[in-house]
C-alpha cells in the first residue's frame, strides 16, 4: 500500500527580492515592489508531503510528529522571524524567491527520511501565490 | 530545476446548465436546480498552476504578476460579474458546466504561455465541489 | 448564563442590483458590474447567531440541528439555486443588495425563535465583502 | 476531454491508535497521545477525487449529487458520530490511522464508479496533517 | 487606548452528550448522533478574545505569547486528545457540550488575566456550528 | 435599519518590535523574536466594518467599492511591501505592533466616512494572533 502524508508548518519572515549581478533599475523594474531595499515580509506556510509504503504494523506513512520535528529542526527554527536575505545562510548566494525557498526546504528535509520516500514541497507566499518543488 | 508557480483568482457569474438537444424534462430530471430557466450563481474560484524550468538568473518559474495579467485579461475580465450563459460567447455552443469552464479557460491561458510550460487549471464552484484539468 | 450558538449555511444564487426609480444610466453608475442587466451571481455564506439563556438541563442554548432546520425552511430552501431578482417575491419590491438579504434572512428566522433570544446576521456575498443585521 | 471532478465531504469520529500484538509501553511510546484508553476524536474532511472521460452531451464527468450520495452511503453514514475503533466493522482488525481510514474509503467508493475512472482519496485528520491514497 | 487582542488554538476530543437524570430514550432522542454511547469527537477550534487598555510602552495589550501559554496550560494540555466525558473532570458533572466547554475554557482562563481585562471565548465544534461565551 | 458592511484587504510588510528608550537586553528578552535587528515579516488581513444607517434608495449601507478604495489608498498602499519600521512615517515614534497598526488604520480611514458611521478594525497578523480596535 502506497499513501502520501502531508504536514503544514508556518514561518513569518522578511526578505528582499534582487539579483546583485542586475543593475539597480533592471532589479526595480524586474522585481516591482519585492525589490524594496528596506525588505518586506509574508506568512509562508509550507505544506511537506512524503510518499511511500505503509507500514502494515503501525498503519502510519511516518509518523508526523517526526515529519513535524525534522520540519521544525530543519526550516522553521532557522527562517521563522528571520530576514532570509539577511540571516539565512542559505540565501546568501541565492534569490530568496518561494521557488528558492521550495528548493532549499526540499535538499534540507530530504536528507533526514528513509530515501525510499518522495518528497513534494508545497509553498504559499500568499493566499493567492504558491509553488511547488519535488525533487527534479 | 523544474517546478510549479500556481496564482489563486475568483470571478462571480450567473448560469444555467442545459442541454438544448434534451427535452426540457430530461434537462430538469438530469441537471435539477442548476437548471433554473431563471439562472443562479456562484463565486468561482480559480487556481491557476504553471509547470516548467525556473529560471536561475531571477528565481522565478514565471512572473506571477504577469500571469496574474494574463488571467484577469483572458478569463476573470470575460466572465466576472456576467452571465455565462448569456454574455459570455465562449458557451454559446457549450453548456457551461465547471469542467467546460475549466475547459476554456486552460485554452485561453495557454496561448499566452512559453510552449514548455505545463498548464493545470483547478476551478471551485463551491467549497465543495471543484474540477480540474491539465489539456489532455 | 448567556451564551450565543452559531450554525453557518450556504446557498448560491444569481442576482441583479437595480432600482427601477432610477434611469438605467444612473443604475449602471452607480451599482457598475452589479447591474448586469443578464445577472450575474455568488456563493453566500450565511452565519445565523442567537444569544441568549442556555438551558441548565441539557447544556444547550439551543439545539443547532433545530436550528439549521429553521434556516434551511426560511432562507436556503427559498434562496438557493434561485435568481433573487426574479423568482423570489422577498425582492420583488426589495433590491437584492447584501444588507437586504441579510435583514430578510433575519426577520423569517426571528419568528420562529424562543422570543427572548436575540438574533444576528452575517451575511458573506464574497470572501472579502460582508454584512451584518441584528434586528435594529 | 480527461478531467477531474471532486467532492469534499466531512464527519466527526472518536478513534484510538492502537496495536493488539504490541505491548502497552510499546502502543504508548509510539502512538504518544493517539493511544489514549478512553479515546480521542477528530473532525475528518474527505476529498474524493474523480478522474476520467467528460461526457460530451451533459458537460458532466460525473454528477457531484450521486457522487456525494455514494460518498454519504459509504463512508460518511458509516463513520459520522461514532467511534471507528468501536463501532466500525472495518477498523475491527485494522488500526484507524488516516493512511486506513483513506485505504477503507477508497474500497468502498471505487466499486460504485465506472471502472474506467480513477479515484484519488484525501483526508485531513486536522488542519495541518493529511493523507493521500489511490488504489496502488 | 482601548483594544482586543485575540489568540486561536486547538484541540482534538472525544465526548459524549448524555444526561444521567433522563432516561435513556429521552437522551436519544434529544441529542440524536451525539448521545452515542460509544463516544465520538472533534477538532476544537478555540479563540479566545482579551479587551483591555494596551499599554503604551509595549503597544501591546497583553503578550500573546504568554496568553498562548496561559490557554495551553489550563485548557489544550487538558482537553486535547483526551475524551472529555471521562478524563477531564471539569465535565464529571457537566454535559460536555460546547457551550460548557466554553464556559469552562471561560472560568479556567479568566483567573490568570489582569482583573480589568474582558475575556470572550468562542469555540468552533466544527466549521459549521460554534458558540461564544463572555461570563454573563 | 442599522447594519454593517465589511471589506477585508491584504497587505504584506516586513516589521520589527523595538522600543527605543529600553535596553537592547529588555527589549530582547520582552518582544523576542519579533526584536530581530533585521526584520521579520508577515501577511496582514485587514478587515474594516462600518456601521451605520443602511440607504433605502440603494440598499446600500455604503458602496464597498468605496470603502476598498480608501483602504488602498490611506492604508495597502502605504504599508504593503514597505518596511514598517523603516518607510512608513506612522511608526516613526510608535512601535509596530498590530494594536498600533490597527489604531493607525482605524484614525486614517475613519476621516473619510460619514461622521454618523462607526469604525471597528480587525487585523490578523498570523492566522492564529489578530487584535480589534474601534476608536475607543
């Protein structure tokens, strides 16, 4: 038996959308608002999905609360109420786009589970601006 | 890296489902309120998602304030606040059923998308009911 | 002890916003897209509250399968999958603007309720516009 | 034309995550809460997820009101207001874990279809955990 | 500068609505699905509103976080995953109705708040059905 | 007729909680995380209610297409993908909290409505943490 899990966390960070190889006007002009020197901010809320085979003992994919703790140890301690363009290392030499951010949450929980499972990320900016990312 | 930008739009309109080749018993019997010779109407909500490469110099799958343009310009401007089946031309010859309007609007989108993207359309007529379709 | 029960119900209908006293150049400035002579039409989301005395006996203020009957027989049996406009004779006389539904959704629920209870409407036409009656 | 039609649905449980063949220490420590004696409950919302050919004639792929209906007979008539770990003959040998509850559904709403569609079950638990399951 | 400051938690129980001084049938027939003798449950959804001064060197009327740890304390750590007719003795003499639980949530919270502070308690049973209960 | 008529808006902003005339120690150990040097951020949802005397002409308690344009004008378009703490003169000499955000917003949309109306602000600055302010 094949399922996929789902596990929804949260994180409220700012960031600054730029592309430092740009010239300033190409960045305000490419980026609109998100370009804000200052930075600005989102509720992310992030959706992680594993797939794979049931275990037929427990009746559990994974167990979330450990889905929920790798999330936790892995994300959210590290970009909630953090400045991704700022405090994030990860970011450094990256464009703090949700794309960006889907990739990077990807490589980071991806390590931790059983490498027999599919990792999907789901990541909304806003309600009405999401992306996805799974491995490819 | 290959991944999905999804952008979220609603649109409200009236409509009326009905087949003009079926006898207006077999219309009632089969399509039951939705029937209504008098219309009704919803509040539709449509999700929106592109599949394809990010581009690495921006970060970005494709620009969701353009795809948001494309949106309001070939579906939200066309059928909110109208009634499908009645000012809308595109249900002139179909009956303007959520999978239909789904339909219709991944055609009206997809023209306007780099050929290498995939397009997958999600449109709720209620919370509780919704449809999607991918162009197959 | 005071408490308040809520029971939230749903109906979707057509509609047209137009006050026959004025011309039709006054109407379609005034109520714009919502004039739509054709119709045009939304999911509403009706929250029924009712405040007032909870019984010490069986620790409800007021059984809400009684009162979903209610609103079903008052408001969602004669509302939904309807065009307000024109098959509901509440609105024959009455434009059909939220705060009207919203006052005839009060009044056919009040008299059926225990006549010490107070009773307030929330009527949502769109996720981002509502209104709110309680009788005054 | 290949589309998806789906339906969302709900119901109230009481349940206890539990393996007989285990000790109690062992059902305790992994099962943490969920393995409550004296059992614990949850709101579930059901998405029954229909994939296939849409008829042409009727615009349909299938009629969401037998849908739900099927869905009503199977599950939600089956599992609202009772306790799955007591009062369900399907959990009698079988943990309700979501990932089962998921697994039971789709059996029970799969042989109603037409065989040529494919039947995608989701099932939230809470808010933030959720489950997928479509027949492999 | 007079505000509300409101904080959402949740809770996962199981109960059952019976009062021992009726007969069996009377309670069948008063509280239908939720009289099951074998227990049910629900996904709590508590929101719990403070309205006071807010403090001018802060600009916060009360830390969230320490009413987040209040609410935990006194009422998610007792409820949650527990079967409230029979773990929790706040309801042995109580019908665990949401109007009690709110009640309850009420009594339980109110102690630990500034004396000049209001408290409003609304609880969600399901998204269809919610009470409120202020200390009236 | 009295009533109610309410639009909800977005906004997303980049903030940090900071008061200037306590220690960098106190204002760590009292605002926390929200205390980050370098911002943090978050997607607020502003809801405006205005009460009042609904129109008899219209039905229109007031033209919600006229509320959502002041709300743009004097609040989204002012905070959204700004640096409260940094590009918004409000906060120059007041830390961004929500109650201060929301009192900002109540004091700058209630000068252009009809004196008789009365203004209640609710602003969520998580799903979970959101504050009300009416003038008081």
């Amino acid at each position: 038996m094949i399922a996929s899990a789902s596990r929804v966390e949260h994180f409220n960070a700012a960031h600054r959308l730029h592309n430092p190889k740009w010239s300033d006007e190409k960045n305000a002009a490419f980026f609109g608002l998100c370009n804000n020197k200052n930075y600005h901010g989102h509720n992310y809320k992030l959706i992680v999905k594993v797939t794979g085979k049931v275990d037929p003992e427990s009746g559990y994919l994974i167990d979330l609360k450990v889905l929920k703790d790798i999330i936790r140890k892995e994300v959210t301690d590290r970009f909630d109420h953090k400045n991704l363009s700022v405090d994030v290392p990860d970011f450094d030499d990256l464009n703090p786009t949700a794309e960006n951010i889907a990739y990077m949450a990807w490589h980071r929980i991806k390590k931790h589970l059983n490498p027999q499972f599919e990792l999907h990320i789901t990541l909304y900016e806003t309600e009405r601006n999401f992306v996805e990312y799974d491995g490819r």
